[in-house]
C-alpha cells in the first residue's frame, strides 16, 4: 500500500507517455482523444505531484528534461511489462469466435451465401452465427455484434448503420403475366412486417381492397417462398429478394424505394474496441452497398 501511495496517478503517466513519445501535446493530444488543454493541465499537475519539470519549452517545442527523460524510460518499461501480461491473461480473441446475432430472413436470403467472402478475406476470424429477431440478449447469449433492422428500441447500445431498407411488390413471373396487376392477385402477409402492405399501397394511391384474398405466414422468409411459388404477391426488401429477381424467380414490377428504416450492426460495446468487429462492420457496408446497385 505504502509503495501505491508513493506513485503519481497512473492516468497523468499515461498521457506523459505519450507527450514525451510525440514531444508534441497536441498529437498527444490526437492519440489520446483528449482536448489540448487537458493534456496540459495533466502535465503540469503531474510536475507539481514530483516537484520538477519533466519539458522544458522553447521555440515553441516542448523537449524532454534529464529528470523527464528518466520517468520517459520507466514508463516505457513498465508499461510493455503490463501489455505483455496482459496478453498471456486475456482470452485469445483469435480463437474466439465472433458471435453474430442475426434476423433469420437476412440470414437465409442474405448474409449465409455471402460469408464465405468474408471467411476467404479474414480466415483469421472465426464467426458463429446464429438466427434470433428483435431485442438482442447481449451477455445472456454472448452475442458480439446483431444485424437488426431499426424497427424497435436500440437505445443504450452502438449502432452502425449498415443500408437504408428498400422495398417493393414482388411476384412470380407467371402471376404477373396472368394478372397484370397486383390489386388482382392474392396478397401475402407476415407478422413480422404487418404493415408492409399498407405502408407500400399508401404511397402509391391509397390502400386498396384485395380482390383474391390474402394469405399470412409467421416469417417474412416464408412469405417470399409463398410469392416464388405463385401463391400471390408480397411486398419484399430488395435485399432480400434480389437473388431470386436475379434469377427470374421473382419479379419486382415497381422497383423498390426506401421505406424509412434501415438496417444496422448493434453491439453492446464500442465497435473500435474489437478489432474483428471493425473488419465484420465494413465488409457488411460493402457487401449492402453492392446489394444496393441492383
């Protein structure tokens, strides 16, 4: 205790650190997202702490005294005998997976045939994927990073925006061609987007009643499997779809437009604290950016 009493604070180490590696507060200043005058003022309460100067200022520089110099060399040492014990205490999170949680229509029609792009680019970077909607249980399931769509409440967590949603009418080739028309075809529901319909026929001259019923299916996945059947049309996210309308399985005959939402990353920690997590959050952004060219 009597040899903790004896020590400056750690933080003004910390930050004299870096000052003394940059000799420049200001790109200590940078480093350590602080402002400038704060790494000035924890430089000169950590002087007045040892009673000496650690900098000597001049010509608008700031040089390391004999006595700075000295605690310069000591931080050095001991800070690398701290990261390396550090490293052999802490989980390796290289082999660690990074536990994805993911709505389970994004993951069927979207993420699972595009991982191997993300495996073959970081093999260094273990994935387990797992299928769950809505509010995400992070420390219960020890969930690193979900893909949501923002329809619901994600305060209190970090969110990065993947992709506005966009979305249109889609049905089979061969509806189309017997119907023309969506308003005469059986219109597909799902639970999860109970308002898909509504929200879409609003924008494009009001609601109108179906004329050949309607059909629901509890998962939006499901309900595009009915629309590739030729059960009826069914209003789809152009991400969702566009394998399908690719391959000529689905047509959509009035496009898509951004419906308001948008899907995200979500995590319950800072993303930049988690390296794989920064290089999953940007091959997601490409990969919906490509999805987006369609």
């Amino acid at each position: 205790m009597k040899t903790l009493e004896r020590l400056p604070p750690l933080n003004g180490l910390k930050i004299f650190e870096a000052v003394a590696r940059h000799q420049s507060m200001v790109a200590a200043a940078a480093e350590l997202h602080l402002t400038h005058g704060a790494v000035s003022r924890q430089i000169k309460q950590l002087e007045r702490h040892l009673n000496v100067a650690l900098f000597v200022r001049r010509n608008r520089g700031i040089f390391l005294t004999h006595e700075g110099d000295t605690l310069r060399a000591a931080c050095v040492s001991v800070f690398a005998q701290i990261a390396d014990v550090v490293a052999q205490i802490k989980p390796d999170q290289r082999v660690r997976p990074l536990v994805i949680s993911c709505e389970p229509t994004i993951a069927m029609r979207w993420l699972i045939a595009r991982l191997p792009k993300f495996q073959a680019r970081h093999p260094e970077v273990l994935l387990h994927l797992f299928t769950a909607g809505g509010k995400v249980q992070f420390a219960e399931q020890g969930v690193d990073v979900a893909i949501r769509r923002n329809d619901f409440d994600l305060s209190g967590l970090y969110v990065e925006h993947l992709a506005y949603e966009k979305i249109g009418p889609v049905c089979a080739p061969v509806l189309w061609q017997r119907h023309l028309a969506v308003e005469n075809m059986p219109r597909l529901h799902t639970a999860s987007r109970p308002r898909a319909w509504l929200g879409w026929l609003l924008g494009h001259g009001g609601w109108v009643e179906p004329s050949a019923g309607e059909l629901s299916f509890e998962h939006f996945y499901l309900t595009l499997q009915a629309a590739g059947a030729g059960l009826g049309a069914a209003i789809a996210s152009q991400y969702m779809a566009e394998q399908d309308v690719r391959d000529g399985r689905l047509m959509a005959p009035f496009g898509f437009v951004e419906d308001g939402s948008a899907y995200c990353a979500v995590s319950a920690m800072p993303f930049d604290e988690d390296p794989r997590k920064i290089l999953f959050l940007n091959w997601l952004r490409e990969e919906f950016e490509l999805s987006g060219l369609m």
